[in-house]
C-alpha cells in the first residue's frame, strides 16, 4: 500500500565496529570530568543520561557505540538501558551528522505559510531528503516539529537557532553560505553560528559564555507591546491596589 | 474595548532585556524579599487568592497544586517548571525566557520557599540553545547575587536551582513524561495516581508548573492578589500572553486580560492578511478544537471557550485564511501526532498512524466518504482512551474539522485531490511561482 508518512524514522541505532573504538585515554579522562561535573548537578546520577549523550554527540557528532558504552560506565546502567534512552530522542543522531543540522519547520502553521515551498527548495539545492548528510559532511537536513516561533513563520534552524521569516531563497542562500564556511548569524541568537559539536557542548549544560550577544526579543515578539505603548496602556496601577489592602 | 496589560513583556524592547541588571531596575527581586518574610503557608493562599490557574494549557488552579503536597516528612520535595514549550501554535514561553528569564527565576526561587523545596530543576526542551544559555545565564547572575544559593537574602533559605536541557519529545510536556525524562529514562507518562504531588521526581513530592505560572508570581506577589484578580473574568483571573500566528498582517506576542475575544486582538495585529477572509483558527494549539470565524467573539478564557466547544490551552492563536486547505493542515498536525506518540498506549500509538494513513489518502484524492466515518471511529477510540492527553489532543482537529468542514473533505474526493493552491497560502506566492 501506499505510505503517507512524510517523515521516517532514522532507523534503528546502527552502532558499527568504528563506533565502538575506546576513546583515546585523554579523551576518556576528559570525558569523566565532565560526566562527574553533570552528575553533581542532580541528587540522582541517572538524571545526567540527556546532558551526557548531549556530550558525547559534542566529541563524537552523534550517539556512538562507545559513547553508549561510556554512559553506560559512568552511570551503572547496561548498554541497553542507554540505548533505549538515545533512541527516544530526536536530537540524538544515529548515524554521523553534519556540522549543521538545517532543520526546516514543517508543521501545520509554517509548512503552509511556505515551509513546505522551502522544504522543496532546500532539499532539491542540495538532493537531500529527511536525516541525510551532504557527502562534504557540512550540512544535515532535517524536516523538524513546531519550534514555538510561530509569530516568525516560516521558521528554519540551524543547530537550534532560530533563522525568523525565511523563504525559499534566503534559506538556499544559508545552506551555501553554511558550506562555504561564510559568515551566518543566526536572526534571535549569539553573533556566530555554533557548529553541531559546540552546540551540543552548550547543551550538555557547559556555558560556552555567548548568553549575552543577540537581542532580547524578535520584532513579531515585540508588536502587542509596541501596540501597548502607542496607545499609552499599561496594567492597572499596583500601588492603588495595595493601598486599598491596607486601608 | 479591551486594553493590553504589559506585565511580563513590559520590557522586552531593553537591549539588554535578559540581564540582571535591567530586571532589578524593574522591581525585580523585591517580590522575594518580600516572600522570604511570610510564612510559606501565606504563599499558598496568595498563589490560591490570585485565581492563577496554570498557563500551560490544562488551566488547573496553581495554588491549589502547591497545597495539595502532603505534609513535609523532612525528605526532600522539588519543584519542576515545565519550560518544554512545544505544542504547535504554542509560542510563548520561549520569547518570554529569552527576553526576561528573571522573572521565572525569582518565580522559582518564591514557589520553592513556599512549597519547601530546596532544589528547583527547569526543564527545558532542548531544541532553543539560545534560550538554554539565557537561563543558565540568568541562574548564574541569581547566585552571584544572593537570589539563590545559601541563605538567601539573610532568611536562612537555601535553593539550588539547574537548568536541565531536553533532547526533542513533544511528549515530555506531559508531567509525568518529563519527570521520567528527568530522571535519565525515556519520556514515557506515568500511571496516574499516584500524582506528582504524592511521588514525583524520585518518588517524592513535587510540584510541576508552567513557565508562564511561575514567571506570573512575583508580580502578583508585589501588586497583590486582589490586584491580579481584578484583571480577567470570573472564571479566569490575571493576564497571559496571547500568541498570534499565520495569516494576520502583524503576527506576535499580546499580553491582555483572560477573556479578550480574538476579534479584538485580530484588530490590534492588523487584521487577516491582505483582506482576506477568516476561515478557522485555533484558540491554544493543535489540541485545541478548531475555531472559525463564527466565534471572533467568545470570550478567550477557560469556561467560555470550553461551552463554545474548545479549550484555551496555550491562548496559541493559529490564524488561517480563507486560502487554507482545513485537510492539509489537519492533516500535517497528524503527522505530528503520530511522530510524537510516545508508543506506550495502543490507542494512541496505533490510531494516530491509521488517523495519519487516512488523512494523507483524502488529501491526495485517493479516499472514499467511508474514510470520514473511519476518521470519527478512530477518533472515538483514541478520546478518553489513551494513557494521557496527546492522543486525546490529536483527535481535536481531526473531529472539530469535519464538523465544519465536512464538504471540503468530500470535495478533495469529487476533484480526486486538493482543490487549493499551496501557493496561495504561503507568504511568498510570486517567488514560488516564478521557480
């Protein structure tokens, strides 16, 4: 029968004999440090599982068999309890990723404001369907779920960064640029575009000290307050309020 | 007329929205102070007193949650704010932590004083880096303070607080999900009872709020209960962000009084894009029944949604015009649907892949007007039949569309496919035309 499934599933985690190589021994005893910095942060170690397979896509550039195995050490837990765990998870790659993982929203509300006509065009531009890899191993194609910037539709990211209001152009023109190693910033985010393995650093819990480039809020985010202020409303007065409980 | 109420999004335009400093200029953290010198017990009947029901979409009044935790037994008891915003529509959260996180911190850091815990955890999803990096930023700028950590504000109150980053499931908005994905296993919900006041993270008492209820807080606790009450309608008290997205001229982010109907709000964004006609919209999210341009008036709070046949959800306000294709857009929410199924439930798992199957064959012209019966069968054993709310929400659009929209789905099997041009709906119809 026909299938209409517009996304697949990356298949099963494929760990291959590579994967499974040991670390090298200063990678390992770097490896340990950051494990046991994650761990301390809960009252429970296997709380640190995300972060940690966070941090092993951050020196591996996706889930390897010998980051399962590593996980698995550091926590007490077998290798298939984590793997079960790596593959619940979307952003936990199965397969080696790209150094930017272009995701394209394709959910109801930015698919039809034109997702779906950049989706098109991307994914000709670069003769890449869901989950696949240029064969440069710079970019990543992702259809990807709502990002929660509708008010910024169509909406594209890049390693999780938000790319606001693009169109089939703009994005085309990111993907080259991307591989040609040009300048990208991201339109609400830090002043460079992180690749896959520093994201996933930063996501693993380990401050890569950009928090404070980028603006505090997009135009779309800023348009009921700018409403507000030219009509002169605020919230009802506070202090007559308190006045009056304490009459 | 209605008024907007900038509350949390007050100042958000600051260039430097995020940082400590432009919140203390803004009486943050005075609401803390003011906290750490009541008894906790006068924070639950604040937080009860203010009518603040949760803004994460279920509505449940968030005061009561704090009180329902059983007696302290000396064990530890968490609090868990619930940052997984994810819902399609649903986009408020995000901006809000990005452009002012400090109001969920300090939000944080008076629930946990009055709730008894001593670690809070946030747990975000982890597809918004920047905003991972606000938080962690904002955590770090409370420590150094002495907004968090030991003895905080000289009251003998410790709080630790960590940031906790998802890894993609739509699923791990759920409550339960997220704590079990919290706790290092896969983001499955949890057989209810016991609920997460009784056993919750670790087993132990905890309370899992919104980001927007945590954030809403400290406000409230400065200005007062009653000042908060006095905003909203019976029903639904206080102010929450109101997300317009889709086809409006300007869409984003309106902070206003519960029960602001959308025609007001459509005014205040510049309307339907290019004069065109309203055709259906959501009032908060995917898993919200499908409005139409027969209710610009209802009232946007809980009850009066609720008797108009939807829910207020997220108040994510998906706006479609009259060049939309309903079946499409049901259509790709299913998709969702299906991805996001956790897989634990039958129900879920296995209807909202046939529920996918079906729609997919209608819109490509390849169904029969039994389909339409099948898609309310499924429906009717998915609602009220799952392990948790997903599959209940996946039904939402799929019954409300054909309720309102029956002929198009029949005319996509008269014209052997979709009668509309995806063009026409997109943003950017001359570009695509032209390739």
């Amino acid at each position: 029968m026909e299938h209409y499934g517009e996304q697949t599933a990356s298949g099963f985690l494929h760990v291959s004999a590579e994967s499974k190589e040991p670390y090298a021994a200063d990678v390992r005893a770097r490896l340990h440090d950051d494990a046991q910095a994650i761990i301390a942060r809960y009252p429970q170690a296997r709380s640190a599982l995300l972060p940690m397979l966070h941090l092993v896509q951050s020196v591996d550039g996706y889930i390897t068999g010998r980051g399962v195995t590593f996980c698995a050490e550091e926590l007490g837990l077998t290798e298939a309890e984590v793997s079960g765990v790596a593959t619940f998870y979307t952003q936990f790659k199965r397969h080696p990723n790209g150094d930017y993982t272009v995701g394209v929203c394709t959910n109801t509300l930015c698919a039809i404001m034109g997702g779906d006509q950049i989706w098109d065009a991307v994914s000709e531009h670069l003769g890449l369907d869901h989950d696949e890899t240029t064969a440069d191993g710079k970019i990543t194609l992702e259809r990807i779920e709502c990002n929660a910037a509708c008010d910024f539709a169509p909406v594209v990211m890049v390693n999780w960064e938000f790319y606001d209001n693009q169109t089939p152009e703009s994005t085309r023109r990111l993907v080259d640029d991307l591989r040609a190693g040009a300048e990208v910033r991201p339109t609400r985010g830090p002043n460079r575009q992180c690749t896959f393995k520093e994201m996933s650093r930063t996501l693993a819990g380990f401050a890569d000290g950009l928090a404070d480039e980028g603006v505090g809020a997009g135009p779309a985010s800023l348009v009921g307050l700018k409403v507000a202020q030219d009509h002169d409303w605020t919230a009802p007065s506070a202090t007559r309020q308190i006045d009056k409980a304490g009459e | 007329m209605t008024t907007l109420t900038p509350i949390l999004t007050r100042f958000w335009d600051h260039p430097q929205s995020w940082t400590l400093a432009t919140y203390e200029a803004n009486e943050g953290y005075q609401a803390l102070t003011r906290a750490l010198a009541m008894e906790p017990s006068a924070l639950v009947s604040m937080a009860k007193d203010s009518g603040l029901r949760g803004r994460g979409g279920a509505g449940f009044p968030t005061g009561m949650k704090w009180s329902f935790l059983p007696p302290s037994d000396g064990g530890p008891r968490y609090l868990v704010v619930n940052a997984d915003e994810s819902e399609p529509g649903t986009c408020k959260d995000i901006p809000l932590m990005m452009a002012a996180p400090h109001f969920l911190i300090e939000g944080v850091a008076i629930t946990s004083y009055a709730i008894g815990c001593n670690h809070a955890f946030i747990y975000l999803r982890g597809e918004v880096v920047h905003v991972y990096r606000r938080l962690m930023r904002a955590v770090e700028e409370a420590y150094a303070a002495g907004h968090l950590g030991k003895d905080i504000h000289g009251s003998g109150f410790d709080l630790d607080v960590t940031v906790h980053a998802g890894a993609g499931a739509y699923i791990c908005g759920e409550e339960t999900a997220l704590l079990d994905s919290l706790e290092g296993r896969r983001g499955q919900p949890r057989s209810k009872p016991p609920f997460p006041a009784v056993a919750g993270l670790y087993a132990r008492p905890t309370v899992v709020n919104n980001v927007e209820s945590i954030s809403s807080i400290p406000p409230i606790l400065l200005h007062g209960a009653s000042w908060f009450a006095g905003m909203g309608t019976e029903s639904s008290k206080g102010f929450g962000i109101f997300s317009l997205s889709g086809h409006v001229t300007n869409p984003g982010q309106f902070e206003a009084p519960l029960g602001i109907p959308l025609r007001e709000l459509l005014d205040m964004a510049g309307g339907i894009r290019g004069g065109k006609r309203l055709k259906f919209w959501t009032p908060g999210g995917s898993s919200t029944p499908l409005f139409t341009d027969a209710h610009l008036d209802v009232p946007l709070d809980f009850d009066a949604v609720a008797k108009a046949g939807s829910m207020l959800g997220t108040r994510a306000l998906q706006i479609f015009d009259e060049t939309t294709c309903v079946v499409r857009a049901v259509d790709r929410w299913i998709e969702f649907y299906k991805h996001e199924s956790c897989g634990k439930c039958t129900p879920c798992r296995e209807g909202t892949w046939w529920l996918k199957q079906i729609l997919g064959r209608i819109e490509h012209g390849h169904g029969t007007e039994d389909d339409l019966d099948k898609l309310l069968d499924i429906s009717d054993n998915i609602l009220g039949r799952s392990f948790c709310a997903l599959g209940d929400g996946a039904t939402s659009p799929v019954t409300s569309s054909i309720q309102y929209f029956r002929d198009e789905y029949l005319e996509h099997l008269r014209q052997g496919g979709c009668p509309f041009d995806r063009d026409a709906s997109s943003l950017f119809a001359k570009e695509t035309a032209s390739v």
